[in-house]
C-alpha cells in the first residue's frame, strides 16, 4: 500500500513536472499548492534527491527540480526510494526478503505464491510507468494495449 510519504512525494514530483524548463519551486510552494506538511515534504525531498531524483539549489532563483525529463523517472523507483518494497508482503519481496515466523514452506506457500504475483504485476506496471505518463494520467502504452485487449474479449 502507498504510504502518505509516498503520495505526497509523488504529487511533489508532479508539481516540479509541470514546471517549464529551468524553472524551480521552493518547499513552501509546492507544499502550500498540495496540501502537503511543510516539514514532512523536507523529508520527502530530501529522500528524492538523494536518490537522484530531484536537484536542490540554494538562494536566489533556488529551489528544486527534476534533476532528469520527466520521461527518465520511473514510478516504481520513486516508490520504493519513500516506501520501500513493492510487494504487499515481506515474503514476496526480492529486495527485502523475509521469511515469515509461521510459515515452515515458504516455497509452497500458497499465500507467498500469490502475493508474488501481485508484486510482479505491480511492479510491471511501475516499472513501466515514467513520470511524464503519471502526469498525462495514463498507463504505459504496452499496458494500456493489454488492459484493451482484455476488456474486449470479456463477456
């Protein structure tokens, strides 16, 4: 699940996305445009830049941005920079693997299995998803393509 770390740094990074060229905001503003604490946003930005993510310049004409085109920054990295792991459960994680104190098969673990694929297909669609397609609104288009393909051949 998407912690408010998360949200709120995904809709900081849209903010920045809809700059123009060359243009920074300050922490104030974007926070004051989304709602968002001042002093968790410091936290957030921060996290993003260290990441690689975001620039910081300091005095006049500072602020942040994107240090790459939105078209470069994956989704999936932004998350798992603020909340970690994609997958709904330790168990399923191929980053932050561990093992669950009541599970003695972790390899026949129906509930591992399944919750695996949950992480495959969210991370399929993250990985997938660039910043300037989160800020059209809209999937990658293989996915899109597919998500089609599947409503059309319901019923």
């Amino acid at each position: 699940m998407l912690t408010k770390k998360g949200k709120y740094g995904l809709k900081a990074l849209v903010d920045l996305a809809r700059l123009g060229p060359g243009e920074t905001a300050f922490i104030n503003d974007i926070a004051l445009r989304n709602n968002i604490p001042k002093k968790f946003l410091d936290t957030i930005l921060l996290e993003l830049r260290n990441a690689g993510v975001l620039r910081s310049k300091k005095g006049p004409g500072g602020g942040y941005s994107l240090s790459r085109s939105a078209a470069e920054i994956r989704i999936g990295h932004v998350i798992r920079t603020l909340d970690g792991p994609l997958a709904p459960i330790r168990c399923a994680s191929r980053t932050a693997y561990e093992a669950c104190d009541d599970c003695s098969d972790p390899e026949r673990c129906q509930v591992r299995r399944s919750m695996t694929e949950v992480r495959d297909a969210i991370a399929e669609i993250l990985d997938n998803m660039t910043l300037e397609q989160f800020v059209a609104g809209g999937a990658p288009i293989e996915i899109q393509e597919r998500e089609d393909y599947r409503a059309s051949n319901i019923g």
